[in-house]
C-alpha cells in the first residue's frame, strides 16, 4: 500500500475517535478531581493533563476492540482501556524528565516537569501507574476476582522490570555505550529492546480486553500474537517518522533519537529494509486474525494504521 | 515509659530481626538477577540496593505477625511482607532524589541517584512500585483471586494520590508555601499529611497480613485501626529523632526537616507534647488488639517501639 491510499480508511478513523472518547469519558470520572488542599490539587492537575492530552487512544482502543471482539462492549473495557492509558502516560511523564530524553513537549503542549516541576513529573507519574493498578483490581472492572487479579499481574509484567521499565534501562544503557565508545546494537538486540520499552503495554492492552470479555485462552494467546507483530510494526513506524516526518505534525522534536545514538531500526535496517519489515508485519498481525474473519475487521485496520499514520 | 526501661525487650528484638530475615530472603528471590544486558543488570543492582538496604523492616514485620494472629505463617504473608517493603523502597528512591528531598545517605550508604544516576533512580523506583503488584497479585500469594485483587486495590489506595503520593505532593506544597510565605499548616494538616505520606502504607502492611490470613472483616478493621494509631506514633518519633537524634544513629542527615520549612508534630506540639501524644497513641494501639489478649503481645510490643526506637 501507498501512502496515497491509505488502507485505513474514515471509518477506521471514527472508530477510533469513538473508543478515544469513551475512554476519555472513564478517565475523566477515575481520575481525582482539581479540588482539595494545595498540592493534593496540583497533583491532580498535573496526573490530568498527562493523560488528558489528546493522544490517539491506539492501546484504548486495542483494548475495547479485543473486548468487542468476544462480545464486551461494557464499562470494565472501557476500565480496563483507561488503565492501560493511565499506565503509558505514567511512562511518557517520566521519559520526558531531564534525566532522561529531556522533553519539553509533547503532543505540542509543555511537558509535566516544563509546566510545573520535576518533582511534580516523579510524583504525577507515580500516582498514575498506582492509578492504573488501582482501576483493574477494582470489583467495577469484573465481577470475578481471578480475572481482575489476572489483569493487575499481567500488567505489572508488561510494566516493570521484565516489560516496558526493562526496555527503557535497556535503551538508556545503549545510548551511553554508543556515546562512549560507539558501539551499536544488533538487530536482535533492538528488536528485544522495543518489544519491551512498546511491545509489552501494546500487547497487554489488546489481551486486557480479552481476558475482561473472558475470552478461551486460545483466543487470549491469538490476540497477543496479533499485538506483537502490532506493536513492533508501531515502534518501526515511530522510528520512520522521527527520520521523515515534521515537528508540526509530531508535536515533539524530531531527527532526535539519531542524533542522541539511539538504538532504531531504521538504523538497522535502512528507511526501505524498515517499511519492508512493517508491511510483513502487518500481514503477520492480519494473519492472526484470520479465523474472526469481518468481525475483526477493525483490528486488521489498526494495525495497518499503526504503520501509516503520519504522528 | 522512660528510655532507660525499654518496654519492648530483647524477645522483640529477635522477633523483629527475625521477620526481617524471612522478608529479605523472600525478596531475595522475588528481584530480578543481576545478570543479563546492560542495562537490565543495572536496573536491577539498583532496585536491589535500594531494597536490601538494612532496614528495620516494620512494615513487614507488622505483616507478618498481623497474619500469625490469625493463625497464617505461610510464604503468602511473607510475598505481602516483600511488596509492602518494595513499595516502602521505591518512594524512598523517588523522595531522595535532587528535585524531592534530595538526599546523598540513606541508612548510612549513597542513595540511588547518588550510587548510580538520576535515571537509575526514577526507573529503579518504578519498577519497584510495580513489583509491588506482581508479586501480590500473583497466585502464589494466594488461591483465591478475590483476595488477591483486594490486596492490590487496597495497596493502590493506600499509594497513590489519595494515600502516600497525595501526602508526599502536599508535604512539598507545604514547603514551598512556607518558604514563600512563613506560612504553617494546622495541627490537623499535619496530621492528615502524615497520615496520607507515612501512615497508609504502615496501615496496609499490617491490613496484608489480617487479609492474607483469612481474618474476618471486624478483626482486619481492628487491624487497621491498630495500625494507624502506630503509624501516627511512628511519624512523630521520626519528627523527634530529627530533633534530638545523631546523625551517626541515624545514617542519615538531622535537624533537616524543620531547616527545610518541613510541617512535622514537633512543630506543632513541641517536644514534650509530641512525646505524650505519642504515649497515648500506643496506649490507643494496645487498647485495639485487647481482645486477643497475649496473643496480639507482640504487636503491643512493635507500637512501643516505633517511639522507643534511636534510628
């Protein structure tokens, strides 16, 4: 496909703003209200403007898709979404710190730590991975324990140490080594890298509204293999726009992660060798689906919008 | 009770070194190896100091000996134990950073950013918040989901903005307003800022054990309130010990909190005042586990020495 005829079409894209909107509607009724004493507020407002900022919803609506899919349309996917985006806002707070890829914007508004402080980002970041905790092991998520149980530990999993916090350690070491002594890494090795730091929270998005629906395992593994191939061809995609795309569109710096030595595979695999690899990817995650036929027509279109989208 | 006759003797010592061990050697299997990438390596040498770092573990030891009350000594209490000291551990990394507290020592040894680097420090404690999940989540706390997923709402609520992060976000508004302004919160806003920022996590770690043990509502509601009036007592002994400790008992730097505008007991009730209201917090945690008799002695015995305690 081309970029002229976008595969994704405009009823993709209402689709997606819809499960934007609903679970924008469920985060603006989880999170904490703007009242309260001096810094209970701030917080609040900080948390606020981190999650409610405009962003595209992509792991939202993997999330309420893959519920759909299984036949939950309810509130505990839209719960389950709103997590999900509480969690991947947490990790932007925090990557966005001066101590790490020192951001002053994001989607074109100033980052937590530009518009108020950095110990207001530490503390709005840790409040809002609590935050998503705190809403899948709510009995308003699932009536049965085990599943909610099942959605916080999968999370966490997809989170710390052996997910998305384990990747971003691992692309923190990679630029100080490559600053030092120029030493790069293998393909292997930022394929490993970014199935981590985006992999996993893309992965766990689309399996939370699976196992809410309580889908049969068989289904629950399918989908996960859909959101891997997903969420590589999305982090291919990120590193191609950073190489091609504009500030205006992306509302951030651009041309950055080169420059800073980061691990990309555009790096590895050149911008022609990283399309190749997205559109087989895309193919990969569309296969996964194939025995939904139609009804997981949304889906396949995600995943061919991941790589076409142009921020 | 003076400081010459310690009302918690020699058995509470072991008791309490005790727990420790059983916690650490839990905690020791539950973080992840220092083995793998760079990067990962490092992500987890740096949870793993800020974890395994000496410390009384009271947190745990109230879990523990909450759940032997009633009747539980399995590896569930001691999994509990491990998350509450993780989380316990992660905000203390986040609190030491340069644009919190910014401390170089904690228990005598260089803190995380100090060890390692800012970044270090911000992933390190993230993951650990999120080990903190895992581990209570996991089945291997306990057979039943219902009970795991009450764990982890419960420690969410006790963490997040309406419990440890809220208070640590209104103890540094606090701050600023007192440098900016000379202006001072009431008795009753320092109360409930310690309350949120120290006596949250206190409380859930004891409400742990009672849960994990099966205990019946009524008890884990008297565990609770148990909890807070030693966690209240907790917090106006390390206000006191900022006052009239040493540095070399304390491994850490002194007369900090009130230099630095901080809202503490002391402030607010003087140091004989904070010591009698702390006296009666102990008698009001006591009078809570009176109907268990010499059973609960030990959890009498840990409220008298949060305030006896020299570090």
């Amino acid at each position: 496909m081309t970029e002229a005829e976008p595969a994704s079409g405009p009823g993709f894209a209402a689709a997606l703003a819809d499960a934007a909107a609903r679970t924008e509607r469920m985060l603006q009724a989880l999170l904490p209200p703007t009242t309260g004493d001096r810094g209970e507020a701030e917080l609040a407002a900080a948390m606020r403007h981190a999650v409610l900022n405009g962003g595209k919803r992509l792991r939202a609506f993997l999330a309420l898709e893959a519920a759909a899919l299984f036949g939950h349309t309810g509130a505990g996917a839209e719960r389950a979404a709103a997590a999900v985006e509480c969690l991947h806002a947490y990790s932007l707070v925090h990557d966005d710190m001066p101590c790490m890829d020192d951001d002053d914007l994001r989607r074109g508004k100033p980052t937590v730590h530009r518009a108020w402080n950095e110990a207001a980002a530490v503390l709005a970041g840790d409040a809002l991975q609590t935050l998503a905790f705190a809403i899948l092991a709510h009995p308003d998520t699932h009536p049965d324990g085990e599943v909610r149980a099942r959605l916080a530990l999968r999370l966490a999993e997809a989170a710390g140490h052996a997910g998305m916090v384990g990747g971003q350690a691992l692309d923190l070491a990679a630029e100080t080594a490559a600053e030092a002594t120029g030493s790069t890494l293998s393909a292997a090795q930022v394929k490993r890298l970014q199935a981590l730091k985006t992999g996993a929270l893309i992965e766990f998005a689309a399996e939370a509204g699976a196992i809410v629906a309580g889908a049969a395992e068989a289904d629950v593994a399918r989908i996960r293999a859909y959101a891997r191939a997903l969420g590589e061809a999305f982090q291919i995609a990120d590193d191609l726009l950073d190489v091609t795309g504009t500030e205006a569109e992306l509302g951030k710096r651009v041309g950055k992660d080169a420059g800073a030595g980061k691990a990309t595979f555009v790096d590895i695999l050149g911008v022609e060798g990283a399309r190749a690899r997205a559109a087989a990817l895309i193919a990969e995650a569309a296969a996964e689906l194939a025995p939904y036929g139609a009804r997981a027509a949304r889906l396949v279109e995600a995943a061919r919008f991941v790589v076409e989208r142009r921020s």
